[in-house]
C-alpha cells in the first residue's frame, strides 16, 4: 500500500498540468488575426469613387466579416484538458466540464480518432478536445498516456479512499 501513496504524491507533484493541442492553436490563431488584418485592408484600400465604388456599408461588412472568422478560429483554439489534485477539467468548444478523478474510468485515444476520448462512470463517454492528434500526432501520444497514467493512479486512490470510508 505504500507504493500506492508514494505514485500518488509522484502524480500529484507536476499538477496542475493543462495539455491543448500548442501548434494547432498557433495555426488557428495565426491565421485568424492575418485574415482579419488582410480583409481590413482590402476593405480600406477598396475605391471610393470610380465606376464601382464601396460603401462605408460594404467596408464594415468586410470587416466585420473578417472579425468573425478570427472568432470562429479563436472559439476552434479554445480546447484543452486541465488536470489538478481535485480532477480533470475538459473544455471543449462551448462546454466546461469538471470531472473528479474517481469519475473517469478510462482514457481512449483511438486509431483514427480526432481526440482523446473519457470512458466515464456514468456510461457515457466525453470528448477531450484539448488532446488531439491532428498535426502533433506525438505530443497527442504522449499526452494521452500520461493522462491515462494519472486516471489509473489518482482514480484508483481516490475510489480506494472512498472505499475504506
């Protein structure tokens, strides 16, 4: 029983840890600000006067256009997976869920799967977003199974907590 104590103090000792897929946030982000910023100067740098002029009308829809599309790629970088003594956080694009250790059964990361998937005590299942193999298939790896590792370590010692109670 010792050991169980001593992975468990091993575990906890690098938490909180958030795992988020880092280079596909940075794709995302990048190029949603550079389309805003290029659809911006399309939309001043359009003519005034001439044969076919823009509106301050046409200008504020290119604008705003190019507004919502950094939006949209900014809510697609939202995704992560935060992990702490307490639980695993998992946001996803709209949704914030907590979870406590004991909750999560397993950790799946699939073949083919575009993320990390929770195998809960509920019988359901939660996508973890923050955690895909898109275009970092290695730190998806890896963060899958250190992910895996502390569900098996603090999920055990938490119910093994729970039991003794």
């Amino acid at each position: 029983m010792t050991g169980t104590g001593e992975g468990v103090r091993d575990a906890l000792a690098g938490l909180p840890r958030t795992f988020r897929p880092v280079l596909t946030r940075v794709v995302l982000l990048t190029l949603g600000v550079a389309l805003m910023v290029a659809l911006t100067i399309v939309a001043l740098l359009m003519p005034h006067d001439g044969a076919s002029p823009w509106s301050t009308g046409d200008r504020a829809t290119v604008i705003v256009l190019g507004v919502l599309i950094a939006a949209t790629l900014a809510l697609l970088s939202r995704p992560k997976v935060v992990v702490a003594a307490e639980g695993i956080t998992v946001v996803n694009l709209t949704v914030k869920r907590q979870l406590a250790w004991a909750e999560v059964l397993r950790v799946n990361l699939r073949p083919g799967d575009a993320w990390v998937h929770l195998d809960l005590a509920d019988g359901t299942t939660l996508a973890a977003m923050g955690i895909q193999p898109g275009i970092a298939k290695q730190q998806a790896l890896g963060d899958a199974r250190l992910l895996r590792s502390l569900v098996e370590t603090l999920g055990e010692a938490h119910g093994a907590a729970a039991a003794d109670h």
